[in-house]
C-alpha cells in the first residue's frame, strides 16, 4: 500500500491489496515519516535553527577573512612602495646582491 502512495504501481494491480479503512489509516500514520517531504514540525524547525546557527558562524568567518584580505593588501601596498623606494634610489639592486651572496655563502658553510 505504501508503495502506491508513494506513486508506484502495486503488483497485480492490486488485486492483493484490499485493505479496510482501519488498516489503511495505521499503515498510513507508520509511514507517514516516509511519505511527507517536510518531515514532522519539530524536526523541520530544528534543522532550520541549525541552518542559521551555520550561516551566522559563516558569516563571522568570512568578516573576519574580509578584515585579513585588508590587512594583507595594506602590507602589500606598504612592501610595494618600499620597493620603488629602493628601487629608485639604486639600493634595491645592491639589497639583491648582498642577499644572493649571503645565501651562497650559507649554502658554501653548510655543505662544509
């Protein structure tokens, strides 16, 4: 019976089916969880605060990334300018050279 409920067709066309009212209605509240597509209230109204209680630690997380997002792009902007400070002034290549040689002397020493 549940089967037809839920739109298939019974064996036999249902030949073997003939229940009385009072059977049909039991079986229907057993099912009853398998038949609804929204599920008893209570179950419904707690996945719902559930959803919510979700949504609003997601929206706390992506505040928090938005405000790092902006720290982050203040110190690139700030690291940029140094650059060009640097670079205009002729001492970015020279910072390059001393760290390049420092990095192969550290690598010299280290495999000694």
């Amino acid at each position: 019976m549940v089967e037809q409920w839920m739109g298939h067709a019974p064996p036999y066309k249902g030949a073997y089916h003939n229940l009385r009212l009072e059977d049909m209605a039991t079986e229907y509240e057993e099912y009853l969880h398998h038949l609804s597509i929204t599920g008893p209230e209570k179950r419904t109204d707690r996945r719902i605060e559930d959803l919510h209680a979700k949504l609003g630690e997601r929206d706390e997380r992506i505040d928090n990334l938005e405000e790092q997002v902006q720290e982050l792009q203040s110190k690139v902007e700030s690291i940029d300018k140094f650059g060009r400070l640097l670079d205009s002034s002729g001492e970015l290549e020279e910072l390059k050279e001393t760290i390049e040689e420092s990095v192969e002397r550290a690598l010299l020493e280290k495999e000694e």
